[in-house]
C-alpha cells in the first residue's frame, strides 16, 4: 500500500491577517492581538464564549484551528482518537506568564488571578483545541528556537507510521505581546498523488511557513 | 442593595471576561454555576478573589462558597452583612 502524508490544508494567523491555503479570508486593522483576535472570532461567527476567557496563546491556536478544522470536515471522518495534535512554538506561555508575575509582584496587594494562572503552561491550548473538536489522540508541545519543519515531519510521520494517528493537526503557535504568528497544518494520508496537495515534506511545511 | 448588585454585575463581567455580556443580561437571582451563566470551578475562584480584593471579605469553607456565590444577590447579601466600613 503506497500511502504517503500530505498535507491537506493550512492555515496561518500573523500580520493582522488570516489565510487558509493561500486564500486571504480576513484582515483586520487592530493593534492589539486581543482586540484582532475578537475580531476574527466575530468574522467568522464562532459561537464558543469560552473564547473570551482564554489567554493570548490559547486564543491564536484555538482561532486558527477553528477556521483550519471548519473548513475540511476532520471530525466526520476521524475518531478523536485518531487525530492528534502537535504543537511548537519558541516563548512558551511567557505571554501568559508574564501577566501572572505582573499580578503576584506586589507582596501587599497579592491577588493572583486563577483564570490567568491556568494559562501558565503552553500545552493548556491543546487542552482547548481538544475539548473543542473531541480530539483524544496524541497531543504534545514543544519549545524550541525556531520551526523546526524537518523535527515536525520527522516526529509527525512516526505517529502515523506506528499507527499512533491516522490524522493530525500540527505546526507553530507562537505569540508574545502583539507579535504573533500561527502556521498549522492538517496532514493525513493519501493513496495517491492527487493534484494541489502538497506532500508532507520539511520543504513544503518551510515554504508555506517563510511566505508572508 | 440595587447600587451594589448593579456593581457586582459590572465586576462579575469584568473578572470573568463575559466581554458579549451587559449587566441587565444578568438575572441577579439566577444560578451563576451550571444554568444561569455556565460558570466554572475557575470562575468560582475568581469570584473568591473578587469579594477578597474589592470588598476585604473571605470565604472560609467549600460549604460557605456554595451558599455565598449560588447568584449575585446571595454575593451582595453577604457584602452587605460582613462589610466593615
């Protein structure tokens, strides 16, 4: 059985733009990623309120795969555990962090928010996506400089390989202050070559990843 | 009574970030957890620290909390009883 990963869509998140595969579908002119955020969630009628109460992080990786997964049916076609769901990005939650120190640094007037200090880890946005779209299957976060395409495919097609999962979300998310920028990609398997769609290869995952 | 429960209705949608929501959406004799607003163990929590900062008030068991925080007129009748000016 010829099968090979390829990667059936994607969607990015930076510039004060969104764009799912290739297609600019929305730009805003807001400065603040919290405020751009919102209005991406209005555009694209998201029903979720959860949503407000999210950090920055879990905000940006919870909107980009919303538009991502909405667009291509994965949950008709995959159990949840099936599917999982790899995440990179190089600041962590120190976008989050950061507002938790913010609020703990003053001895006399120490009032540390629980609903910000949940944020306080980077893999509490996979936990979003998760509840969101009942995805069951593998789920990590990694930290590192930079995207790494070539760990992403190699670490990505050992999952499928080992019949860990049989679709998978995958990419960088990564947001500090007002700087954000969220590339994910949705890969499964395909039989055949079929035209348009790109093999899941560190070349192709880094081309789509550097065009702006 | 009225003044207060209009402002904790304000600091309610403040602190849990109900940004889509307006004081007069909430029923000041609904449930907060579960029906009403949907709240969460979080927002219990942050409901805690509310009454602590902005009124110098503590809740002291699991049992208190329930009864206390069940509507925003049960937090503001307890606001109303401990408050030391």
């Amino acid at each position: 059985m010829n099968e090979q990963l390829v990667i059936t869509g994607y969607c990015c998140i930076r510039d004060n733009a969104v764009e799912l595969d290739s297609e600019q579908l929305y730009r805003g002119s807001e400065h603040l990623f919290s405020e751009f955020s919102t209005g991406v969630y209005r555009h694209f009628s998201v029903n979720y309120p959860k949503f407000h109460k999210m950090d920055n992080l879990s905000r940006l990786g919870f909107l980009t795969t919303e538009i991502l997964l909405g667009k291509k049916n994965v949950s008709g076609r995959y159990e949840g555990s099936q599917t999982g769901i790899i995440l990179m990005n190089s600041s962590s939650s120190l976008d989050t962090d950061r507002n938790h120190q913010k609020a703990i640094s003053d001895r006399s007037d120490y009032f540390p928010s629980p609903s910000v200090f949940v944020y306080t880890l980077p893999n509490v946005v996979i936990g979003e996506i998760c509840i969101r779209h009942k995805i069951t299957g593998e789920g990590n976060f990694f930290v590192m400089k930079d995207f790494n395409a070539a760990f992403m495919v190699s670490y990505i097609s050992q999952l499928f390989y080992c019949d860990i999962v049989e679709c998978c979300l995958a990419g960088w998310t990564e947001i500090l202050g007002n700087d954000y920028n969220s590339v994910l990609f949705l890969i499964e398997k395909r039989k055949e070559t079929v035209e348009g769609i790109a093999n899941f290869e560190p070349s192709v995952a880094e081309s789509i990843f550097k065009r702006r | 009574m009225e003044e207060l429960i209009q402002n904790l209705k304000e600091e309610i949608i403040t602190a849990l970030n109900l940004s889509e929501m307006k004081p007069e959406d909430i029923d000041a004799e609904a449930p907060l957890f579960v029906d009403g607003l949907g709240l969460d163990s979080i927002d219990a929590l942050e409901l805690t620290v509310l009454l602590e900062k902005k009124y110098g008030l503590k809740i002291n068991t699991a049992e208190e909390g329930k009864k206390i925080l069940h509507s925003v007129k049960s937090m503001a009748a307890f606001i109303t009883e401990n408050k030391k000016d």
